[in-house]
C-alpha cells in the first residue's frame, strides 16, 4: 500500500484517507493505493463499508494534470473507480473542499455520497481541454438527467453542495463531516449496495432539441472543441449502455487530450501558477499592508480601490476637490452595486466593503498609508508632481507604487528618496474586473516591494505579473506591434472587417479596429501626435487612424470610427464615409489594393507579437515566455486555447514564425526587423516552451 493512502478500521467500517498534498489529485501513486486497497477490504470479513475520505484541505481535486504528457500509468482511473463501483461492500464518499473532475468521478464511483455543506464540486476538465474521461459524463448524467449534466460538463461551472444534492449528485449535507460520514456508513452497512443503473438514462429532450442544444454550446465555446465534444459524450449517455458509454468516453478522451487546444489550455493552467513566481522574486518577503492610498479617483482610480476594499484593504482615495472625491466616492459604489447586480456580492458584503473606503481631498491623508497607488491622468509631468508632493508627504518607508501604462517610472520618480520603494502596478481597466496587473520593477525596486505587489494582486484575486521598464511594458508594447501591423495591412488592401473577423475566427473577443473604436480613437491619436518629433522618419506611418479622427470619428462613443454605429448599439456597420477615406488615402499613398487571406492576417499579426515578445525576453523585460503567455491571455483576451502568441508559436513551429517574420521584415525592412531571439529558435524550429524554467 502505498504512503499516500491509509486505511484505518472502527466497529466495522474502514476508512480510506487519501494525503497527497497540496489538493490530494489522483495521480500514480494514489490510484495504485486505492487500487490496492480495494480487494483487501472486499476480503477483510470484519469491514461491512468504507468511507473514502482525504486528508488536507480538499477531497481529491482531479487527476493530477503533471502527468499528462506522460503518457498513461496505470492502474487507470476509469478502470479504479469502476472496481470501487463493483465492490460487494458500500463505499461512502466524505467530500469536502473542492471535488473536481477525476475526484468528483471517483465519488461517482462510489456508491453514496455526503458532502460537508461548503464543498464545491464540479467536472472542470473542459477548461483544460479534455472532457472527464473517468466515468464523469456517464454516470452524473444518470444521477441528474440531462440538463444539470450538460451545464456541468460544458461549462466546467463548479456548483455548491446544496445545488449538488438538489441535482442528485450528493445524497446528505452535513456540518460535521467525519462523524457524519460514519453515520452514513452504519446505516448502510449490511443492506443492498446501491448501484448506478447502467441502462441509457431517460430524457425527454428530442433529437431536435440536442442538435439545437449543440449548437448553442459551439457558439459559446467560440472555437474550442472540449465543450462541444463533452457534450457529445453525456448524449451518448442517453442512448447507450454505461459500458458502451465509458468506452466512447475514453475515445473522446484521448483524442482530445492530444490536440493543440488541450496542450495550450494545460500550459495556461500552469502559467498562470507560475507567473507568480519569478526568479526576481525568490530573495523577496512581503510587507504588511494595513493601510493603502490611491491617488485619483477617476475610472482606473475607483476600479483599483473597488478591488482593494473588495479584498479587505482599507483604502483611502485622494482627489483634487471635495466634487472629485464625492465623484470617486460614488464610482465605486456603483461598482459594488453592479456586483450585487450581477449576484457576485450580497447588499450586507457591499455594505461592508464600502466601510472600508474613504475619499478625501485631503493629500496630508497620505501620510498613514502602507502603500500608495499614483493613477492619475497619463501625463509625465501630472505624474511628476504627484510624485514631488508624495515625496514630501508620504512616510519614508511607504510603498510607492504607479499605474502608468507607458511610461518609465523612473522619468518622474527620480526626486523621491528612497527609491527602492517604488514599482509600477500597471491594473488594467476596469480595475475591479480585469484580473491581469503587471508588477513593473525599476533598477532600484527592493524585493521586498515587487513581494508586497504579488501578495496584494493574489488578495485581490488577480493575477501578478513581472515586467522590466519599457515603452508599454509587456502587453502594449506587443499590442503595439500587432496594431501597427493591422494598420498596414488596412492601408495594402485588407478592409477592417477582414482583419476583424480574421481575428475573431482565430478566437479574440475582437478585432483590432473593433477594439480601437472601443478604446476611443482620440487617445492614440494624441499619443501620435506628441511622439511625432521623435518618431523613425524611415519607419512607415499610415496616417489613416489620424484622418479618421481628423473627420470628426472617433470611435463608438462618435458613431463613426473604424465602422459606423447606431445609438445604443454596439454593432459595428460599414462606414462608407470612412471607407471612402481610406480609398482615397490608399490613392494617395499609390497603393493598390491586394487581396489578403484570413490565413495570411493571422499568421502576419500572430508573427509580429512574437517578434516583439522576442525582443521583450531578449532585453530581460519578461523573464520567461509563459509570462508574455499569461500576459495577453489575461489582459488582451487571448484565447486561453491558444495559450497565448508564444505557445501558438510552440504549436505552429518557430520555423513557420520565423519564416512569416522574415517575409514582413524583407519586403519593408525600414518597418521590421527580426528579433535575434526568433531567428535563433526559429533557425533550430526550437519551442519557446524550452525557455520557461
Ligand atoms: C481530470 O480530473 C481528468 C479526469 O477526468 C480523469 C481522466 C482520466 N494536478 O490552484 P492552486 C497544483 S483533469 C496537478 O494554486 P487554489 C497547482 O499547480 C483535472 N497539480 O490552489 C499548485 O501547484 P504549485 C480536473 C494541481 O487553492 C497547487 O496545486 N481538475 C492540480 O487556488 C495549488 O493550486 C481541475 O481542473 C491538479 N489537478 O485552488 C482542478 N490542481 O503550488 C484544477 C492543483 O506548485 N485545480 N494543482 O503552483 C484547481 O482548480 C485549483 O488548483 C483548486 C485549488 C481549486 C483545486
């Protein structure tokens, strides 16, 4: 038997307790205890039933992910939970924590189940771009009938143990687990085991309504496969037998498991764990933060103090005037009151967080803070001399910390003593809501201080990321090259709604233009206007985003930009006003138009942001490219099946990147040029996966 599974016996039922930290996942080791332990109970005449229990802080939370890519070892879950069902004596399932895929099938297999009332379970396995492959999809559709089973396995959604037991997935509740589950094992003991039937489960939904059902699980999953194949397993479940049901199950299994989408979405499972530990932070040791400050209550400001009061902190906004302040006050109420809108927080919770929050346009009020956020308007100097006052102000201990999303923090912070206090918190809008914060190190931030930013980011429940100082940090900078591409490939010929849709079928949320008329087209238009003088006269500039607004467009909140908008619509229309504007800039220019395939926009867009990326790691900015990965996954709505531009790069081949960079760089060198890093991987058809440890 092994260490990681023990069985321990009292007055006739035995107790099987798993210990595998840190979330007890069924991996070798625990399949081939529970493996074991299965016939020594059955012969062991003294044990009348089981509880199968864990140890820690979680029931099992699923098959353990690591060995995925290395290939099957058995005993197989399928193959274990199917010998726990066919046990003569009852196995009682003791759940609590977060019962996930391989662990919610293994309870599955069990022949009765008691939750502790705040355990969450759930089948999330197509997140992960597989579907569950150990019974998951047969036996939970015969226990709630075809509706909860489709939303489990589709959506990946954990549910509550009351909705749990409401779906017929859990059999009793209880406040006191361990004497509960012995309860639960003495009244069954004795008596006829329980068993799934194994006959094709009853539904009332015809064939019309499953295909109509299909469809609109593909239109959600927007270009990932796993939802829409987990789907086809749990209708198999209403036309074949449990055993012809597993066996297709496991089909769809493998091959999923083996696709691009499953890869990409387990490296994002990971990256998204690693982020969070950067070598530059190994020497670090977070500081207490009981007290935080946020500079400017304007849209970024209130969203970062929504999220700091959401996750405990005290905050206090400092504004210019008491209308401002009263201005920030009411912004983040109205966040909160979306929340409870939306049914994420409850009226008591709001009322609670709102408590924490103070506004003021006091700066003296500073003066307590632990850490101190700068999210005032994008300007070097505004910045500067927020910067000058808190230097005069703040404690000189006190974390300093900016949300500028462009510009070197050290060009308006350099009068501020001690500078190894500073960092950048770069949150994305709206704060409350975007989960991606880039943690910007300057060549003086102290450990201590980028620790402090990852401990606050994880309390807000958001995901921390490691940038070095340059122009936009990591996201925009790559944004940045990805736009410039759709510009010139809009001015050569492709219309917008192309590009757009290229990118959409590809699996962004949406387009470039879509995106720039979102954002608003005056913002990068002052932008270019400002860094004009400064600009590579040899690098080509299309000047159509410029003529837009120069027309009067800019943007959805216009009517007009990229596209044409009606009021209270989102929907981007033709725009033939602007389309003629481009006609006639092309005209200008002497280009004449050329035909684009959506396979060739992709490819183009995709290679410029690795060649950035490239750039990024070579210069140290990023330290690994999973952090680029989560970057634009998190922050740019990257589709998590493509695991972000590097892993795409993985599965597409460097060699084919690089090839696409190489004929953009040759046919307008003065505009490209590409990156040393993509030549050397893309020369060997290396993966950029190989540089993430
Ligand atoms: C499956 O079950 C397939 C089946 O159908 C069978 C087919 C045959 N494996 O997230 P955390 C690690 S697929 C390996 O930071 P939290 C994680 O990497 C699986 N490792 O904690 C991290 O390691 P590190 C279906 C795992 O409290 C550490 O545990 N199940 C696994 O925020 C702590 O994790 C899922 O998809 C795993 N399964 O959240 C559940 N899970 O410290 C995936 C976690 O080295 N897991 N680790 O960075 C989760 O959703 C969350 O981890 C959980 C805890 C909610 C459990």
């Amino acid at each position: 038997m092994s260490s990681t599974v023990t069985i321990t016996r009292q007055d006739g039922i035995a107790v099987v307790t798993i210990d595998n930290p840190p979330v007890n996942a069924v991996g070798q080791a625990v399949r081939q205890g529970l493996w074991d332990a299965v016939p020594v109970l059955e012969e062991d005449a003294s044990v009348q039933a089981v509880v199968l229990a864990c140890a820690g802080r979680t029931f099992i939370a699923g098959a353990d992910i690591r060995e995925f890519d290395g290939g099957s070892m058995q005993p197989w879950l399928p193959d274990l939970v199917e010998r726990i069902h066919a046990s003569s004596k009852p196995w009682i399932a003791a759940l609590h924590g977060t019962v996930l895929g391989g662990g919610l099938e293994t309870a599955l297999g069990c022949h009765c189940r008691i939750a502790d009332s705040r355990t969450k379970v759930g089948l999330p396995e197509v997140a992960l771009g597989i579907l569950p492959g150990a019974g998951g999809t047969q036996r939970a559709p015969r226990l709630t009938g075809a509706a909860a089973a489709v939303q489990l396995v589709t959506t990946g959604a954990p549910i509550s143990a009351a909705q749990a037991m409401e779906v017929g997935l859990v059999d009793r509740l209880s406040d006191d687990l361990t004497a509960d589950a012995m309860t639960f094992a003495r009244d069954v003991a004795g008596k006829p085991v329980p068993r799934l039937d194994p006959a094709p489960a009853q539904t009332d939904l015809t064939a019309d309504d499953w295909d109509k059902l299909r469809a609109e699980v593909a239109k959600k999953a927007r270009g990932q496969i796993s939802p829409v194949r987990a789907f086809d397993s749990v209708r198999n479940a209403f036309t074949m037998d449990l055993a012809d049901g597993m066996k297709a199950e496991r089909e769809i299994f493998l091959e999923l498991k083996e696709t691009d989408q499953s890869k990409a979405l387990r490296h994002a499972f990971f990256a998204e764990r690693a982020v969070g530990k950067p070598a530059a932070l190994k020497s670090g040791t977070p500081r207490d933060i009981a007290q935080l400050a946020v500079i400017g209550g304007g849209l970024m400001g209130s969203g970062i103090a929504t999220a700091a009061i959401s996750a405990g902190y005290p905050t206090t906004i400092v504004e210019q005037s008491a209308e401002a302040a009263q201005a920030a006050q009411d912004r983040v109420a109205g966040n909160l009151a979306s929340a409870v809108k939306r049914g994420k927080i409850t009226e008591a919770t709001r009322d609670a967080t709102l408590a924490l929050l103070t506004t003021t346009d006091d700066f003296n009020a500073v003066a307590t803070a632990d850490l101190i956020i700068e999210a005032v308007f994008e300007e070097t100097d505004v910045k500067r001399a927020v910067f000058d006052k808190l230097a005069a102000t703040a404690r000189p201990d006190a974390i300093l910390a900016t949300n500028t999303s462009y510009i070197d923090p050290t060009s308006f912070t350099a009068q501020v003593p001690n500078p190894e206090r500073i960092m950048g918190l770069h949150f994305f809008s709206p704060a409350h809501i975007m989960r991606l914060v880039e943690v910007v190190k300057t060549p003086d931030t102290h450990p201590d201080v980028l620790a402090t930013g990852f401990v606050m980011a994880k309390k807000m429940r958001k995901v921390a990321v490691l940038s070095g100082i340059c122009d936009g940090f990591i996201g925009n900078r790559i944004l940045g090259a990805y736009g410039r591409m759709a510009g010139y490939l809009l001015e050569d010929g492709a219309s917008a709604a192309q590009i757009d849709g290229a990118m959409k079928a590809f699996g962004m949320p949406m387009g470039p233009f879509e995106m720039f008329d979102m954002a608003g087209l005056q913002i990068g238009y002052a932008n270019r206007k400002r860094e004009a003088a400064t600009r590579d006269p040899n690098r080509r500039y299309s000047r159509i985003p410029d003529l837009i607004v120069e027309d009067g467009a800019t943007g959805q909140k216009t009517g007009r930009g990229f596209y044409r908008y009606e009021a209270g619509n989102r929907a981007a229309l033709p725009s033939p006003e602007t389309d003629a504007l481009i006609a006639a800039e092309r005209a200008a220019q002497g280009i004449t138009p050329r035909d684009f395939t959506d396979a060739q926009i992709v490819a183009m867009l995709h290679a410029v942001q690795v060649n950035e990326a490239a750039m990024i790691l070579a210069e140290g900015v990023a330290e690994r490219p999973l952090d680029i990965d989560v970057v634009k996954m998190m922050g740019y709505g990257y589709p998590r099946w493509r695991g972000g531009p590097m892993q795409q790069a993985d599965a597409y081949g460097t060699a084919q990147v690089l090839a696409t960079m190489q004929a953009i760089a040759d046919a307008d060198p003065a505009s490209w040029q590409v990156a040393p890093l993509l030549r050397e991987v893309g020369v060997q058809n290396s993966p950029f996966a190989a540089r993430n440890k």
